[in-house]
C-alpha cells in the first residue's frame, strides 16, 4: 500500500505541476533563458543526502533565486532564497541548505539535502523571481527508495599510482547512470564508466553507480597502492597500575600491509613485543585499505609505562608512529564510562586527601 499510494501521490503532482506550468507558461517564456537547466530526476535512499542543481543564466541584480518544493496547486514551501545584495538565507538548515556559486559558463544554484525521509519525495522547484512574480523556473522529482528494497553489488580494483583507471557499471541496464563518491552529493559523472587519469591515493575510496533510477546501485571499492600511513588514536594514554589500557594506531595501506609493536624504551634499544599474558596485540579486519591495530595492557603495572612504536610494511614501503603510555595519580574510567565500585572510592579516597592537604598548607 505504501509503494502504491507514493505512485499515486506522485502521479497527482506532476498533474498538478502540468496545470502550473500551463498557467504561467506565457509568463514564464519571455524570461526561459534565466533558468537554463535543472538536475534530472534524482532517487535516493532514506537516510542518505542528494543535491539538486540549478545552472542559471544572466539573472538581473534586481532579481530573487529560490528552491521551493510544490506541494500542490500555488501551493509551495521556501526552502532557499538568494539575491545578490543579501545572499542566500536557507529556512530549513537542519535539512536543506543551499549554495551558490559562479562557475565559467555562469551561476550554479544548488540545494542539498541531508538525513532524507520518505517524507521530502516530491517535486522541487528552481525559480527566478522579479518583485515576488515568477518569471522563469524549471522542476525536478526526487524519489525516495527503501534501502531494504535497493539491489546492491560490490566490486573491488586495485591499482598502481600513476596509472589511469577506468571503473565500470555496464552489467546494469537503463540510459540513466551516474556516478558519485560514497558520502557525497555532487555527480562525479554520468554514464556508465567512470575514467580516472593520473590516479593517486586521493583518489582511493568507494564509488556508487546508480542506474534505473536508484533502484539499483553498485559499489566499487578504488584501491590506489601507496606505502603504509600511520595516525594513533592518541598520542598519550594515562592509566593508574593495575588498571587496563590500550594503545591503538589506524594504518592505511595498499596492499595489505605486516603490523609490529616495539617498546623504545628499552636502554638496549627497540624491542620487538609478542603476546603474553597480561599483554596482547589486536588487529581489527582490513577493509577498504585500513585497518587498527591495538597494543592491550589488561593489567598496567611500573614496567609497561613509556614509549611505544605502532610500525607497518608492505611491498611499496614502511611507516610508523609513536605513542605513549604515562602514569595517571587515579584510574581512568573504561571507555563506556562507567566506574567499577573499586574506581569510585578510589577517586572518593583520593580527593579527600587532597582537600586535607589542602587545609594544611
């Protein structure tokens, strides 16, 4: 019922939008050129984010621009508006937001909106306003798919720097293919391959591949060969003895690369560190060209504080980072939050000697 009553719903809007565009064609044909093109129509899954865009003409300094979103007959909702004097002033910022920019072969006018619902489908309008009249203006539907409902695929490249590549979506049917970077609005490109020339790391990440108006997608996960990059969580971690602690470091690279911990603080120079005991070594899955690796202390005793070396290597290269792990005056709660009976007296006993020190001095 629910698919149903959307084809229905959309069915009478663009009804709707016929009688608007009949009534106000006169008005709006002598002033066409100012809206010169429109975003075809756009499908999106619920909770993802889309970007509607409007290029536009010689539009007079006297003018208004706006994105409404018809709800029926001379029946609209402001969602942006823009002159050259004020600029834009968006209505419903936690959800749409605009923005304008001037590009070689003129103004672009675009609307994102973010967070999608099933209850934002529907006709979007681009207008260009002359003392609160209309004069030129062109339209745009956005579907609004069910993620459950989505066909989706995954495929996986990987390639030198330097090298041009070209991603492919020909095994899907239908004229209407574009291509964007996962997380982002704007089109990379339309059709159903997508060439990179002088590929590098940057250029590593998922792209999507939306054919048949959204209703199928495919993933293909870019993988551009680089030496191994390290960034630690944190650069000092602090625990109190015998609580547990951890170091971790997130390690990029292409291909999959050998992770090491050493300690440095050993006076006979870099030690190699093997789980044992009371200490062990966590690799998280590889995916997408990164993984994390963790150094776990369950029980933090004298001899664990100093400075450790989260090392990576692979085929192109090595890399490494240092952290530390330092002695804390009270335990440090877990990372829930959350304190055991033991860490609260502790820190209940420990600021009562502080206020009596205190008092004395």
């Amino acid at each position: 019922m629910t698919r149903i009553s959307f084809i229905i719903s959309t069915i009478c809007l663009i009804i709707m939008d016929m009688q608007l565009s009949s009534c106000g064609r006169m008005r709006h044909l002598k002033n066409i050129g100012l809206v010169k093109t429109i975003s075809s129509s756009q499908s999106v899954e619920e909770g993802g984010s889309v970007e509607l865009e409007c290029r536009l003409g010689n539009v007079p300094d006297r003018a208004e621009v706006a994105w409404v979103r018809i709800r029926g007959v001379e029946e609209v909702d402001y969602l942006s508006i823009y002159d050259k004097e004020d600029g834009q002033i968006d209505y419903e910022e936690e959800q749409a937001t605009s923005e304008m920019s001037e590009e070689e072969e003129g103004w672009v006018w675009r609307l994102i909106l973010s967070k999608v619902t099933t209850s934002v489908a529907g006709l979007y309008q681009c207008q260009v306003l002359i003392h609160d009249e209309v004069v030129s203006s062109r339209k745009v539907l956005l579907n609004v798919l069910d993620p459950n409902k989505v066909e989706h695929n995954t495929k996986y490249v990987i390639t030198k720097q330097g090298r041009n590549i070209t991603l492919d979506c020909t095994d899907f049917e239908g004229e209407d293919v574009n291509w964007k970077r996962l997380g982002e609005t704007t089109v990379v490109q339309n059709g159903k391959r997508l060439s990179l020339i002088r590929v590098d790391r940057s250029d590593s990440g998922i792209y999507v591949c939306s054919v048949s108006g959204g209703s199928k997608t495919m993933n293909v996960s870019l993988l551009v060969q680089h030496i191994p990059t390290i960034i630690p969580s944190k650069s000092i971690m602090s625990q109190f003895p015998g609580y547990p602690s951890s170091l971790s470091c997130e390690v990029t690279a292409v291909p999959v690369p050998a992770v090491s911990w050493y300690s440095l603080s050993s006076p006979l120079g870099p030690s190699l560190i093997k789980s044992h005991g009371d200490l062990s070594i966590t690799i998280d899955d590889y995916k997408d060209g990164k993984m994390t690796s963790s150094l776990v202390f369950y029980n933090v005793t004298q001899e664990d504080y100093g400075q450790y070396s989260c090392n990576a290597t692979n085929i192109l290269g090595q890399g490494s980072a240092t952290v530390k792990l330092v002695f804390s005056p009270i335990p440090v709660l877990n990372e829930s939050g959350s304190a055991t009976r033991h860490d609260k007296m502790y820190k209940i006993v420990m600021t009562l000697l502080v206020m009596i020190t205190m008092q004395f001095d």
